[in-house]
C-alpha cells in the first residue's frame, strides 16, 4: 500500500451508532485519558517558524484569515462587548490558570486575551487537540486515493507484519474504529490505569507493533474506549500510505494553505509524529482549523478537507465521556457543539448556530478542566444577541480592552 493510490470509492461514516458505556464518578479523573500530560523522551522534532502577517481592523470586505484576523468590535459582529469584558474579568479575579482566550464570530477576532507572561505570538502546546488535527490528515488521505476508506482494515494499511494475540475481531478492526476509539484494543493508556498502556508502549522497541500486538478485549465499534496509542496508530498509517511524515503531510495539504507556519511536532524514536497530543502552535493558528470545519473544510478557493469528511468527524458515531458524543477524533454535544480537546484545559470549540470559533489555552487543574466550557456556556454563547451588527457600544468597548490589558500586564 505504500505510495500507492486507490481509487476505490470513498466511505465516509459507515459505522454504526452505539449507546455510551455509563459515565462513572472517575470521569474527570477520566479526562486525562483523553489528554496525557507524559511528554517524548529524547524525541526528535519536526518543527518551522516564521512570523505571519499581523491582523488587521478593516471589516468592510470579505476575506480568508491565512495571513492573519482581522478584528472587529463585538457589537459590529452581534455580541455584547460587556458580557466579553466580563468573561475577562472573572478570569482575572479569580486567578484561574488560563493562559489565553481568542473569541472569532463570523470570521473576525472580536475578544482576545493573552495572560502574562505569554504573547500573541507564543506557541502553546494544545495536548490531545493534536487528535482532531491528525484526523483532518487522515480525512485528506482518503480523499486522496492514499487510503481506500474508513472500512479498511487496519491490518491491511499496515502489511508484512507477524501480530500477536491475532483473532477475527483483531482483523476486522478497521480505521473507523480506530478514529471513534472503538478498537476494542487492551490499550490502557487512561489515567484510570495511570498511563501504564502508554508507558508501556513508549518503552517499546516498536510502538506501532506494540499497539498491534496488544489483545482485543471487546469486538470493535462495540465500546467507546479512549486510546492515545490508537490515535498514534493514525499517524503511523498516514506515514505508512503517504511515505510522508504526518508533520511533512500537513505543512503541504493542511497548514500551507491555512498559512500556518509556526509550529513544533515531536516525534517517537522511530520517526513518527505523535498523533495523540504534543503538537505546539499558536491559539490563532488552531483557531484556523475550527474556521476551516465550520466553513466546511473549504479554505479561499480550495477544498482542503473534503465537506463529506468534515460532516462525519464532527457528528457522533459512538457515546462519548467527556462529551455526549465522539466523531473522529472530534468531541460532540448534542446541541451541535463541537470540539477538540487537551489536557489541562486546551480548548478549540466550534458552535456553527452562532458561527463562532473560540480557543482557550491553559494549565488548568483537573477539578478544574471543564470551566472553560463553562465560561463558554455563561459569557460566550449569551454575548451572541443579534445576528447583524449591534448599535456601536464605546462603553462596552472600553471595558473589554481595559480586561484584556489587566490579563496582560505583570
């Protein structure tokens, strides 16, 4: 299957839906399943830097962020600039350790802080959000004819090896289950087993044959079980079909055309990206992937992730934990939200009935985790008022700068 192209037909969503396991006392312990803090020893990186194009204010024409947001006043955008003031104001009478808030609606940057000592232009590490990203990769790939569809078998994508524990469920295991994390794989990689599946694989010789040889504990697509071996298994098959590392992939098919430039991406020791978190890049940047889902994978004049493969990522094929629902390597809410997620409180969320794109980067604890969802449901869904511009609000407009300078100063 190496650098060879099929041009079979694609199959998107062929799974089916199954009920969500019940969601124990543990689940916020359970979240750090989805978001492993462990970091790569001695990893090399796959990494570029360049400085991109600073927003700009102008509002009067339609345009693409690619090199860079432009901003607008909330009120020019729907919103109630007091209500965003306030959002910035807990944040910073509480002390809560969020790092920054980027708040876009209809495609313009109308709220953006930054705490000290991080700037603009700092990279942040967004944790399991590298998940969400890595499955738009793979979404490319089928588009591509690198891979045949979702209903591969992945034993198939990854040919000439000898597996242990090999059985019938083990070979119908396909790349849907794999993108929904229902392998049914003994992964073990969650907190409540204290990272001892991904320990264990990071001291391998191998950890794709680690992951491949693992025992099936379940027939897969019949339980929702968070494994972030599973997700490096996605980068290892991109680099197996594409001959090019996952890093190299999106430089040229996903972050090119975005005109994202800056960003760092570790790799295992045997030269793979890891695709279940540790990717680092700016807030502004991952907020271009959420802009690119809610404007349905099309960037300026080009499909960039195909629509079909979009609709599927982001609607729930299996009963989630941490959210209602999981796509492909996306979370689901059953109002339509949708999101990616990171350890410590890294948030990219999309909410298309209101066309907004927020990202939260922080270091939060784990009790904590959840508030910048809540700070979603209680400042920023309730600041969208109109869906046309709003009476200028100069008040309003001072208040919020004066709370994102406050974020900002030492």
């Amino acid at each position: 299957m190496v650098g060879q192209r099929s041009h079979q037909t694609h199959r998107y969503g062929g799974g089916r839906k199954v009920a969500a396991p019940n969601v124990t006392l543990f689940v916020v312990a359970f979240l750090l399943a989805a978001c492993t803090p462990v970091s790569v020893t001695n990893a090399s990186t796959s990494s570029t830097t360049t400085t991109t194009t600073a927003p700009v204010t102008d509002t009067t024409s339609e345009y693409w962020p690619t090199e860079g947001w432009r901003t607008a006043a909330p009120e020019e955008q729907g919103m109630d600039s007091h209500l965003l003031a306030d959002l910035f104001a807990a944040i910073d009478e509480e002390s809560y350790a969020i790092d920054s808030v980027t708040v876009i609606r209809n495609g313009y940057v109308v709220a953006d802080g930054v705490v000290h000592p991080f700037g603009k232009e700092s990279r942040h590490i967004i944790h399991s959000c590298t998940k969400s990203i890595v499955s738009a990769l793979i979404g490319i790939a089928v588009e591509e004819g690198y891979l045949e569809g979702v209903e591969q078998a992945v034993l198939d994508i990854l040919p000439d090896r000898e597996i242990a524990n090999l059985d019938a469920d083990k070979e119908a295991m396909t790349l849907e289950n794999v993108l929904t994390m229902s392998t049914g794989l003994d992964c073990r990689d969650s907190y409540l087993y204290g990272w001892r599946g991904l320990s264990e694989m990071r001291a391998s010789d191998d950890w794709v044959q680690h992951m491949l040889d693992l025992p099936m504990v379940a027939p897969p697509g019949s339980l929702f079980e968070y494994c972030n071996g599973g997700s490096f298994l996605l980068s290892a098959i991109l680099q197996e079909v594409t001959e090019m590392k996952a890093a190299d992939f999106a430089r040229d098919r996903l972050f090119g055309p975005l005109g994202i430039t800056d960003f760092v991406w570790p790799e295992s020791p045997q030269g793979i990206n890891i695709g279940w978190g540790e990717l680092r890049m700016r807030p502004h940047d991952l907020a271009k992937i959420g802009y690119l889902y809610l404007r349905d994978g099309r960037w300026e004049n080009r499909q960039v992730v195909p629509s079909t493969w979009v609709d599927a990522s982001t609607h729930s094929h299996i009963g989630g934990t941490l959210q209602d629902g999981y796509g492909y390597q996306w979370w689901v809410r059953d109002d339509g939200v949708y999101m990616a997620l990171g350890y410590a409180g890294q948030y990219l969320i999309v909410v298309p009935a209101h066309d907004l794109v927020v990202v939260f980067t922080s270091d939060l604890p784990e009790d904590e985790f959840y508030l910048p969802q809540s700070l979603l449901d209680n400042y920023i869904i309730p600041a969208v008022l109109s869906e046309g511009a709003l009476p200028a609000d100069p008040e309003g407009k001072a208040a919020l700068r004066a709370a994102t300078e406050a974020l900002a100063t030492p």
